[in-house]
C-alpha cells in the first residue's frame, strides 16, 4: 500500500498505533519534543516508553504539524482534554481529504462532546472511532491484538480498515459511533468500580457480580444514548472493558484500587491524569438526564468526587444489587 499516514502523539499509544500500521503505510509520527524524534528518527528506537523495542523501518519522527499536509489519514493519540486544540490546528494543515482517527476515550469537559463530535464539528467531516483492549506494550511488540473502529462513512470506514489490518492485528468494523465510543468511555467508570473493589479486598464473588452488573448498565446507557447494545459484546465493549477492570495497565483501576484503600491522589502534584474522574461527573450528569439509574456510576460517583467512605458506598450498592 502506498499511502501516508500521520500520528499524533508519541507515547505509549500513539508509538504503538504507528507501530502497528507501519507494515501497511508510511508512518510520520508527530512529537512535540525534539529529542523524542531524534531518538527514533537516529535510533529507531523511542527510549522514553519502549527502549527495548526497534520501531518499524516505515516510521518516521516529526515535531512540526506542518509536515503532516500530505497525509491521507490521521491518528489522534492524545487526551481528551487537547482534542479540540491539536483538531483545529491540524485541519488547517491536512487536506479536505484525510481522515480523522480518535483513540481517545473520554468526553470535552465544558461541551459534554465526545471526541468525534468535537473532530466533526471542526472538519465538517465523518472521524473514525478506534476503541479496543488496546494494551501498548503489546501492540508495539505487534503481538496479537485487536480493536473495533466506527464511523458514519462506509467509505472511510473501509480505508481506515485496510491501513490497520495485519496478521496479528484484527479489526472490527461497525457504524455504530455511539456505541463505540461510549464502550470506551463508560469503561472508565467500571474500572474504577473494580479498583475500589479490589482496594477494599471485596471478595471475588461479590467483586465479580457487581462487574455483572456494570456490564448490563453500559448497556442499558448505550441504548438511551442511541447506540446499540450489541456493540458492547465486540472488542470495544466486552474486551475493553475487562482489560481495563483487571489488569495493572488501566490508570483509572489504579485510581479506583488507591480511592479503596482510602487514599486520595493529588492529579496535579502526581502529574498523573485519570480521564475516569472528569468521566464521573459527565456521566452522572448524562444518566440523570437520560433517568438511568446507573448503580457503578452513583458508586464512583460518590467515592471519587465526593469523596465518601468506601465500604459505606459498596453496601448502599449491594443492597440495590
């Protein structure tokens, strides 16, 4: 295939993204500091997250935007809280042509927009969604993985497809935008409800019936929202959704283990964000309005924004179980 693409972003997941298309495309992965681009451009290495890993030979570093103009489609790989700054610099840039690809999780805190909403209200075009149980440390070493995209655009649906396909990477791909992208944010809720769990050493059993019960709720969110409940069974919904609510490599686990055990974390002096805690609060707002009584976002809800004790909060929930 010859074709170039653009990502943005060169952290975890934003190496791992170029990682993974590299063997279908030409890669120009875009970082704001320049020792990170000479690293991989003299090295091919990124020493600051993967300094065990050789980068594919297709990718290139770059720290001007402005050397994305030629790219036929690009990767987001940054937080939500830039989304809409680094989107309107870009479209400046990038052809009327090129597609938008989101690997964001999370909602604009002042507009309650997701991130598609935001790179559609500002390109006047279709984005793509990219949600999965996409592990970084994984994908970079291109170990078997997968993920689900989305997008209105049959068409850039295909292509995006196509860019990221190999023998080790499956796609999924659906129109379901909603359902998509909110698979990947309500996972934010759920893995801090597993955390609080695990942090005040829930036994299993009852750890385990309340993730039951989450997985239900997404679904019943999905729907208000106009998504599909089937779409949560697919790799953005199901195997997201356990990644992050088991395993050490979700932050918002670790907020919620941390919250369990009593322990309050300063996101400013930590230097550490958890998109799930701006996510609390939106979806508690969303599901109020939708008047879905959601039982895993009321108990983050009170744990992590307001702070009440644990245990006091996980009996209230029981109860409703």
């Amino acid at each position: 295939m010859s074709i170039t693409v653009g990502v943005i972003g060169a952290g975890a997941m934003g190496t791992a993204v170029a990682q993974t298309v590299a063997p279908n495309a030409n890669v120009l992965l875009y970082a704001r500091r320049e020792e990170i681009c000479n690293d991989i451009n003299n090295n091919n290495v990124n020493s600051q997250y993967f300094p065990n890993v050789k980068l594919h030979e297709n990718i290139s570093a770059v720290c001007n935007l402005d050397d994305l103009k030629d790219v036929e489609a690009v990767f987001l790989c940054i937080p939500s809280s830039v989304m809409r700054e680094l989107v309107e610099k870009l479209n400046k840039i990038v052809s009327t042509d090129c597609i938008f690809v989101s690997t964001a999780k999370g909602i604009e805190n002042k507009t309650n927009k997701t991130m598609t909403d935001i790179i559609e209200e500002i390109t006047k075009r279709p984005p793509v969604a990219f949600s999965g149980p996409n592990i970084a440390s994984e994908m970079v070493k291109r170990l078997s993985a997968s993920t689900t995209i989305a997008c209105s655009d049959e068409t850039y649906l295909n292509k995006v497809k196509e860019i990221l396909v190999t023998d080790s990477f499956k796609v999924n791909a659906n129109t379901d935008v909603i359902g998509t992208e909110f698979c990947g944010i309500i996972k934010n809720i759920v893995a801090i409800s597993q955390g609080i769990c695990e942090g005040m050493d829930i036994n299993n059993n009852a750890k385990f019936a309340v993730f039951t019960k989450s997985y239900n709720e997404t679904k019943d969110i999905i729907e208000k929202l106009g998504g599909k409940r089937d779409t949560v069974d697919d790799y953005c919904g199901f195997g997201d959704i356990v990644t992050a609510s088991t395993l050490t490599v979700s932050r918002n686990h670790t907020l919620g283990v941390l919250s369990g055990q009593g322990i309050v974390v300063d996101e400013k002096a930590s230097g550490v964000l958890f998109e799930g805690k701006n996510t609390a609060i939106i979806l508690k707002s969303l599901c109020d309005e939708l008047n879905v009584n959601s039982l895993t976002v009321n108990f983050v809800y009170e744990v992590i924004i307001n702070q009440a004790n644990p245990k006091n909060a996980f009996y209230k929930l029981w109860e409703q179980l």
